[in-house]
C-alpha cells in the first residue's frame, strides 16, 4: 500500500481526553490553586480547623495541612501533585506542609500571570530556581544564635503545637514532654526518633498526657488469675492466633458417637496444653498475641504462669517486639529462645475505664512513649498529630540545621533578600524571581489575615520593621503583634522552611512545565 494511502494511526484509547497547550496549564493551576486556598485558613495560632467526613461517614477534625489534604480525596492530577508536596514535607521534616502547599499554590498563581503576559514557561522555571537558590542562602543566615537547649526546643515544640488542640493551656506541659522524649532517645549518633511511640487514650484532658518510659499495649491479661506485675520479663510475641492447629487449618471432624467427640476435645486440649508448656519451657513469662487466644489455651497459659494478652493491636505488637528485642512468631510451634524479647517489667495500670500495658526497660531499644490523653477521641487524634509535628521538629532541629525565627518573621526576610538579588538574574526571568518573593509575602499576609489583622498594614509594618531589626506577627492567646519572634519563643527548624522552599518550587515548576494532558479514561 502507498504511504499517502495509509490509514490514520491511533495512539490513544478511544476514551482518551486530551487537553493542550495554555487550556492545560490553566486547568492545572486553577486546581492547584484551589488546594492551596482549601488549606490557607489553617495556618498559623489562629487557624481555624476542618471537618472532613469521608464516604462512610467518619469524621476527621483537623488543623493539620497534610492530614486535610490526605482525607479530602481530590481527583485532579495537578492538585494531587500538591498533596504530594504536603506529603513529602510531612515525610522528611514534619511540619511546614500549610506552609509549604500554600506556598506551592500562590507560585502557580503568580506563573499563570507570567504565562499570561507570555513568559515562556521555561523562564519562569529559571526565576523559580534561582529565587529559591537566593532563599535558601538567606535563610542559612537567619539562624538563631543560640544554644539548642531544652528550653528552647521547647519553644521549637510549642510554636509547631500552637493551634492545634493545645488551647486548653496545656502547651508548655507537653512542648516538655515531647522534648523529654527526644532527650530520652538521643545518644552519641543522633536522635532514635523511631524510639518515641505516641499511643492515644481518649477519656482525660489533654493536661493529663503523660511520658512513658517504654512502650505499652492498650490490653489486659486474658484472665483474671494471671499476674499484671512481671519483673525481669522473658516476653513472646505471636503473630497468629493461639490455638489447636486444626481450627486454625479448618479440617472437619466426622463425629459419629459421643466418644468420639470426647476424644477430639481430649486431643485439642493435650495440643494446647503442650503449646502452653512449649512457652513455659522457653522461659517465657509474657505473651502477647496480635489475634485471639482460645479460652481453654488461656487456661493453660495461666496455670503455667504466663501472663498472657490477646488481640494487641499490630503496631503496639511491633513496638513491643522491637523494645524488647522480640522477634515476632508466626506459629507457637517454632519458638526458639533466641527469638524472645526481655524487659525490666511488664505491669498494667489501670487509666480510668482503661488498662494498659506498660513495658518498661527493654532490652533492646530504650523506647518512649507519649500517652496522648484528650476529651474525646477526636481531640486526642489531633493532639496525637500535633505532638507527632512536635517530635519530629524538635529532632530536625537537633539534627544541625538549627531554628529561625517564625510568625512569618523569616518567610519576609527571604522576600527581600530575593528582591534584593532579582536585578541579577538576566532577562525575564527576573519578574519570575520577583513573583516567588511575593509568593512568599503570602504566608506571613495570612498569618496577619489570620489573627484578624489588616493584612496590608501588617506587612508593610513588618517589612519596615525588619529593615531594622526582627519582626514576625506574634500571637499571644487572641490576639497579633508585630513583635521579634524569637524573644516571643516562636522559633521553626530552619529545615522546616528549606524543604518547604525547595518542595513547592519543585511542585510549582513541575506543573508550569506540563503543556498536555493526556487522561486515559
Ligand atoms: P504548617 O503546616 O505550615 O506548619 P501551621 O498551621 O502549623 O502550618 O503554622 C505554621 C506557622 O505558624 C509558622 O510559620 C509558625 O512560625 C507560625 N506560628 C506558630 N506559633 C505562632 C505564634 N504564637 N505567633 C505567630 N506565628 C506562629
Ligand atoms: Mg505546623
């Protein structure tokens, strides 16, 4: 057949949608956009949360950037590129992901007027790179001088709490809680972060949270009998369920005659029992078991002095597991001592309606645990997430980089450190540069709009006030100031802010440099 007779080829299912060129930049950046605002109301002190209720009817009530962005189930590829932001934010340092998805969106808005007066989209990646390159030296200036004592990483833990379920005064008591755990797990090589568990208790003010040193399973021992105070502990930990290893493998008994079922029952209760003196013969004086425990078995168990829990939950099975150095068995059959974990003690107290388990003094990892106390479940789950933001900053700030002042104190100061270094960058690209300073004016004009502020007066005051000395919009309680941060103990991790700038310069430039959207359907 000759060429110009060939057919059309297609290269696209027939559902494809494409869309081309500026129709898809906008799309994108409309979408972005959109995220961007959706989580804009929460930053800062006095941000205002979100409810998030999801197909099924549960309900999330957060202040938290990432944790709105995860549960808000958005469709939109570009705007997905956005979570992914807030995500690896949370991942690496986290905290900042309001910060960073705010700053990431208003990059995209400002491209679109750039791409609107035609700026090539590459020019506006080139801007885009080399003011981020000018923030990202200022911001090594901005450090705090100061010692990174406990004191002030308190403060570093307070300012990455405030707003988020602490407002009943008890901030400064958990800002040193959480700086106590991290001290706990420090050593010569840094900090264990993996080392501090957060455990949730809903039924006690958030005052009543407390510092475990060790790690705990939300359960008690499956009969009364059995002790709920070990001391030097040989611990199992069983990833299965306790019991005869028919039942687990389903056979069906033909029974014909009562005898016959007498010795089925004789036979299951030999097996378990044999199972409890396999543990016993080990030296096993505590079992936990991620599933159940057959109730003759837990009768066996208590006759041969073990003290046994059923049903811990996976992740208080691991941490219990890595505490102790428990390697965790998939068949009580194939215990061997060298998969037993050992602890100081292993006793349960009792916390209103609840018992938990605390392990304490492990062999293997000297474990913390913060026991999260809020009114409700849905305050502790986000006392839990403020606390987590709390750790991780206080271990980031630890780790070198060191902290600079917040309250948008340093968000203005890189501005204008861009500006300043704007008239170097060659062609257009320089209003790319300009844009991403005012980009960045966006998150402390939020803070101001936030705390009820005149949001034009307030950056200009703190623009001049800077020019001078240190300023940030300082809450106290109700209301804002313009006042130096850093005597108002509002104090971020510097690696905070660094990957919040390079994480939303990554995104923003990523969707500008996108001109065709292929969607298969
Ligand atoms: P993100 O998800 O970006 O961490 P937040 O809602 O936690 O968002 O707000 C963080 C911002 O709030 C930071 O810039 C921080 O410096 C600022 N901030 C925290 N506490 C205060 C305070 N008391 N006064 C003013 N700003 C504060
Ligand atoms: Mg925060």
């Amino acid at each position: 057949m000759a060429a110009n007779t060939m057919s059309p080829v297609f290269i696209l299912g027939n559902d494809a949608r494409r869309t081309r060129g500026r129709d898809a930049q906008s799309s994108n950046i409309t979408a972005a956009k959109a995220v961007a605002d959706a989580v804009r109301t929460t930053l800062g002190p006095r941000g205002m949360d979100k409810m998030l209720v999801d197909a099924t009817g549960t309900v999330v009530v957060t202040n938290d950037g990432v944790t709105i962005l995860e549960e808000m189930d958005i469709e939109h590829p570009a705007a997905k590129l956005l979570v992914d932001v807030a995500r690896t934010q949370e991942d690496e340092v986290g905290d900042g992901t309001t910060t960073a998805a705010v700053l990431a969106g208003n990059l995209l808005a400002r491209a679109e007027d750039l791409l609107d007066s035609d700026v090539h989209p590459t020019t506006v990646v080139e801007g885009y790179a080399a003011a981020r390159d000018l923030a990202l030296d200022a911001l090594a200036d901005l450090a705090v001088d100061a010692d990174l004592d406990d004191d002030l990483l308190a403060r570093v833990a307070a300012t990455s709490m405030t707003g988020k379920g602490t407002g009943d005064g008890s901030a400064a008591r958990l800002a040193d809680l959480v700086v106590a755990a991290i001290r706990h797990v420090e050593d010569d090589d840094g900090v264990r972060r993996d080392d501090v568990y957060v455990h949730t208790l809903p039924g006690a003010s958030a005052s009543a949270t407390e510092l475990i040193e060790g790690v705990v399973a939300e359960n008690a021992p499956v009969r009364e009998e059995m002790s709920r105070d070990v001391s030097v502990a040989t611990v199992a930990v069983l990833d299965a369920k306790f019991d005869t290893r028919e039942t687990s493998a389903s056979v069906e008994y033909a029974i014909t005659n009562v005898d016959q079922l007498n010795a089925a029952v004789d036979a299951e209760d030999a097996e378990l029992r044999e199972y409890a003196r396999l543990l016993a013969d080990a030296g096993v004086d505590v079992l936990f078991c991620t599933k159940k425990i057959d109730d003759r078995a837990a009768a066996y168990l208590a006759d041969a002095g073990i003290t046994a829990f059923k049903s811990v939950s996976s992740s208080d099975a691991a941490a219990i597991a890595s505490a102790t150095g428990a390697l965790a068995l998939g068949d009580v059959r194939d215990i061997d001592p060298d998969d037993l974990g050992h602890a100081a003690s292993v006793r349960v107290e009792t916390y209103g309606d609840d018992d938990l388990t605390l392990v304490e003094g492990g062999r293997d990892a000297e474990s913390v645990t913060l026991l999260v106390r809020g009114s409700t479940e849905h305050v502790a789950l986000e006392l839990e997430r403020a606390l987590g933001d709390a750790l991780d900053v206080v271990a980031v700030a630890l780790h070198g980089e060191g902290v600079v002042p917040g309250a948008g104190c340093t968000e203005i100061v890189l501005a204008d450190a861009i500006r300043e270094g704007a008239p170097g960058i060659d062609g257009r690209a320089q209003l790319a540069a300009e844009a991403f300073a005012d980009a960045l004016d966006v998150l402390p004009r939020t803070l101001a709009e936030n705390t009820g502020m005149d949001p034009i007066d307030a950056l200009v005051d703190l623009r001049t006030a800077n020019e001078t000395g240190r300023a940030g919009i300082v809450t106290d309680g109700e209301t804002g100031a313009l006042a130096d941060p850093v005597e108002g103990g509002v104090l971020d991790p510097a690696a905070v802010k660094r990957d919040a700038l390079e994480s939303a310069t990554e995104a923003a430039t990523m969707v500008v440099r996108i001109d065709d959207i292929i969607a298969a359907n």
